[in-house]
C-alpha cells in the first residue's frame, strides 16, 4: 500500500487558518468575551468554523442539532451557514453559558435561528420527540457521554444527513492503546470513533481538523 501523509505542524495550521476560517471580528469577540467570563478556551478553531459551514451548505442543512455550546461560538458559526428560515438547536448544561449564548446570539442578529435548551443533554435528548428530523448534528460536550448522544443522535437526523462529533483526536491521544492522559475521555473518544466507524447506517470520516472532527453521514 502506498500512502502519503502530511502533519499538520503548526505553520501548516497557521496557512490553512490565513485562507480558510470562519472567524470574523464578531466570533474574535466573542472567543474574548467568553474567555473573560471564565469559560475555557476551548471553542473550535475559525478553520474548523469553515469545514462546519461547508458541510452544512454542502448538504442544504436548515436544521442542526448541537450537543454541548460552551459560549456559542460553533453555533452561531453554523447558524451563519443556513437559510433565514434555519434553526440550531443548542444543548447546553451550564445555565450560566446558556444565558450568555442568548446574549450573543441576539448581539449577532441571529435570536430567532438560535434556540438554547438548558439542561443535560441525555435528559433533554431523551425528552425530545423523534420529529421534527434535523439535518445534522454536531457533538462537542462531555466525552464520556459521546456513546450515548451518537445513539440518541441517529435516529433524530435524516438519511443524507450529518452526525459530526469534536476533538475526535482526543487531544493527540486517540491512537494509543493504553492512554495516561485523560484516559476515561481518551477512552472514550475511540469507543466513540469505533463506533461511528462500525455502524451500518453511517458512512465516516475523521478530518484532521482542530483537534479532529469525525464527519458520519446517515445513508440507512
Ligand atoms: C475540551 C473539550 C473540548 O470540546 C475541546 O474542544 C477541547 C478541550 C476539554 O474538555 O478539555
Ligand atoms: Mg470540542
């Protein structure tokens, strides 16, 4: 087999997010804001921003479901990316980032394709009727649980549609076998990788973007 690979070192990120990040002045702000708010950095990257957005322009997505917001900086990222007429719907746990993700929200002019449901997201998920189907949904929330909001996921998203999940690379740890740093999360993210990878109603890939996003479309 002949294979060729190119790491992403940190000038090659720096390039690729120069060229192609959703990241405007708003999103800068906004990434500040939260940080001053004491959230932790850990918002995706502009450049992942912009794989998001042409995932979901790709696909005509007017529905998206988000597990996990933090300050809505990746929600209101894809809420750019659809129709007036769109809707993210955003699971979040901590009341606090919820209120602060209205706020950004109504600041982007974007209140009415926002929608923050507060609580945690396997109890809201589980509250959720089955309709109306949404067009994609992206898991960036607590690692553990990432199993079980795949589960919950697929049968809430149509055929044709997308099931992303974040940080799929677990930090640089995803390939190895008996992981010593945040070994549950590690752990975790590979049983979540595995079994995006094995599911017969899904198609997968991992883009080795940010800190990688495993990108499953729904074909059965
Ligand atoms: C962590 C979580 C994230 O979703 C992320 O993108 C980076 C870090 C964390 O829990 O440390
Ligand atoms: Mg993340």
């Amino acid at each position: 087999m002949s294979t060729s690979f190119t790491p992403v070192t940190d000038e090659i990120a720096a390039y690729i997010e120069s060229l192609f990040s959703a990241e405007d002045d708003f999103l800068r702000q906004l990434r500040r804001e939260a940080e001053q708010a004491g959230m932790p950095p850990i918002h995706i990257s502009g450049a992942q921003g912009a794989v998001l957005q042409v995932l979901l322009r790709a696909i005509g997505a007017e529905r998206v479901l988000e597990i996990g917001s933090l300050g809505g900086y990746s929600a209101i990222t894809m809420a750019r990316a659809l129709p007036p007429s769109g809707k993210v719907v955003c699971l979040e746990i901590n009341p606090a980032y919820c209120a602060f993700i209205e706020r950004q929200a109504a600041r982007a002019g974007l209140a009415d394709r926002i929608e923050v449901r507060c609580g945690p997201a396997a109890e809201l998920l589980a509250a959720m009727p089955e309709e109306p189907l949404f067009d994609a949904a992206f898991i960036d929330a607590d690692k553990p649980n990432y199993p079980r909001y795949l589960e919950a996921c697929y049968p809430r998203v149509r055929i044709g549609g997308l099931v992303i999940a974040d940080n799929t690379l677990a930090w640089g740890h995803i390939a190895e076998s008996d992981p010593s740093f945040e070994p549950a999360n590690v752990r975790a993210l590979q049983q979540y990788n595995r079994a995006v990878a094995a599911h017969p109603g899904l198609r997968a890939a991992l883009i080795p973007s940010g800190d990688g996003m495993t990108v499953a479309v729904k074909i059965g």
